[in-house]
C-alpha cells in the first residue's frame, strides 16, 4: 500500500508569489492535515479535512488556505509569500474520523521563500 | 486546550547506554499519546502510541513509553541505544474527537559511537 504522497519535495519562491502544495493521501484515508515544520516554532497545526470540508485550522493569517478534492487528494495555497513562510511542510493522513489512531506522514515539502 | 513539553532539546548518549526523553503533557480531557521520530530530511514515523488499557507500551524496535496520568507524563526510554537511533524525537497528544495533534518541540537524540 502506496503511503502519503507530497509534491514537490522542494520548491524554491520569490517574495510576494503564490505556491500550492499537493497531498495524496493513503488510499481509503479520509482526513488529511497539514502542519509547518520550522526550527523556531516547531510542528504548528495549519488545517484538517475530512471529505472534502474543512473541520479544524490552526492560528495561521488568512494566505494560508486548503481543500480536499472528492478522492481525498489535498492541497494548500499560500499566497504572498513572506521569507518567514520557508519551511517543511507535512501532510498527514489518517483512516478515522478523529485523531486517535495513527496518522501517516508523507516526507514533506521543503518550501524556501528568497 | 493542549500543550506537550518535551523538557530536553537535544540528548547526546553513548551507544549501547540507556537513555530517557521526557514528555509531559497538559489537557483537561482524556488524552492520546503519541511518539513520532523523524530522520534527517524525512517525514515522522510513528514510533509508539497509548490510546487505552496497559500503560506500557512498546515499539518494536526496542522502545517504550508509559502513559502516567498523575505525573501527566509519557516518557520514552530505550534500554541500550544504538547509532541508527539518533534522530529527532517529538511527543504528541490529541484527544476524543479532536482532529489534530499538539506536538512538542522535538529531542535531538545524537548516539555517540
């Protein structure tokens, strides 16, 4: 069984661009979540889906956005970048309507804002 | 709300030496535990989890962990470590419904040979 899939691994943006940043998660994986890796604050909770509505988002401005398509597949946009947006980006996929099984990780998204 | 402490940042130890990452949590709910670790460029893999029942639980590579709720703590403890261990550690914890997991600020854990 395949296991999340993030694309790109790496991506390089200018100040000011747009980029989004695409998941796929396990086959039969309703929820998807997204978190931000930096050294200075950690993993912080960006959004979660499960089929296809939005039920939870952390503390992060508006440029931030998601969605979840109908096969479960996830993207999120940032908008504007700002060189404090470069960071490793985690998708996490998990089978149960709630977060108390295990959630798999794809290999991330290291995003660099120069 | 929820929060993990994870009290070391970074936890040189010898190879073949015991060693113990701490792990506290805060939560006014019952609680899920989790340790993730992560290797250099790479995702987190699970390594262990306390959903219910025994408070001990195990990883098969060698690690444990035990959920105490009166010390509110979820320590993980490896009895002889090895140098493919060293890697960054993170606890985490969720609860009933929730939909995300509150993470700790991560362990380095470096084996030195």
């Amino acid at each position: 069984k395949a296991g999340v899939t993030q694309t790109p691994r790496y991506l390089i943006k200018t100040r000011g661009q747009q980029v989004t940043l695409s998941c796929s998660p396990i086959s039969g994986h309703r929820s998807v979540s997204w978190y931000q890796q930096t050294p200075g604050q950690g993993l912080q909770f960006l959004f979660e889906y499960f089929s296809e509505t939005q039920r939870n988002k952390g503390n992060f401005p508006g440029r931030f956005s998601g969605r979840q398509f109908s096969n479960s597949r996830s993207e999120m946009n940032v908008s504007t970048l700002e060189l404090g947006d470069s960071a490793l980006y985690l998708c996490a996929s998990s089978s149960a309507a709630a977060m108390n099984t295990e959630a798999f990780f794809g290999q991330g998204t290291r995003l660099t804002v120069v | 709300a929820q929060s993990v402490t994870q009290l070391d940042s970074q936890v040189p130890v010898f190879e073949e030496a015991p060693v113990e990452l701490r792990c506290n949590y805060s939560s006014s709910v019952s609680v899920y535990l989790f340790w993730y670790v992560q290797y250099p460029n790479q995702g987190l893999q699970l390594l262990l989890k306390y959903l219910s029942g025994s408070t001990l639980v195990e990883s098969i590579n060698g690690f444990e962990a035990e959920f105490n709720k009166s010390q509110t703590s979820f320590h993980l403890r490896k009895p002889s470590v090895h140098i493919s261990d060293t890697a960054e550690y993170f606890c985490a914890v969720t609860s009933t419904g929730a939909n995300n997991l509150f993470f700790g600020t991560g362990t380095r854990l470096t084996v030195i040979p």
